[in-house]
C-alpha cells in the first residue's frame, strides 16, 4: 500500500507539473517571432528537468509494485507447496 500510496502522490506531482508546462507553452508561443527571455528558457529548462524526472520516479515506483507482487505470489506458491505436502496426519508443533 506504501508504494501505491507513493505512485499515486508522484502521479499527481506529474500532473501538477505538465499544467504548469502547458502555461509555459502558451507562453513561449508569445515569443515565437521574437526573442525568448532567458528566464523563461531556464523556466522551460528546468520544467523539462523536473518531469523526467518525475517521469522516472513513476517509472521507478512502478517497477517496485511489479517486483511486490512478483516476490508476494513466488512466496504464496512456496507456501502452498509446503502446505501440501505434509504427510497424512501431519499435526504442526505448537
């Protein structure tokens, strides 16, 4: 559930920043006949950073839930196995 907690929490960051770089898009269609202000290259710069960023801690968090769920049913199937196969009268120690 932490993991799920935290992709969600990166998605949502993901797109809070994509709205803020479609305002930097409508701004920089502003600016296409004329010069770019520097701050706002560095604006888009660091826009850009910060998604792929964002992009590769989704990714990341995405993988971790993949490799959750792969470890959890390798662990179950271990657990079956074992489970089956006592002998017929089999009592577990207490």
């Amino acid at each position: 559930e932490g993991v799920e907690l935290e992709l969600k929490q990166a998605e949502a960051r993901h797109e809070q920043l994509m709205k803020r770089r479609e305002a930097l898009n409508r701004e920089i269609e502003f600016y296409q006949k004329r010069a770019m202000p520097t701050t706002l290259a560095a604006a888009v710069r660091d826009m850009d950073s910060e998604l792929s960023a964002q992009t590769s801690v989704i990714e990341a968090k995405r993988r971790d839930i993949e490799s959750i769920r792969t470890r959890y049913e390798q662990d179950r199937s271990r657990y079956i196995t074992l489970t089956e196969s006592r002998p017929p009268g089999y009592v577990a120690p207490r």
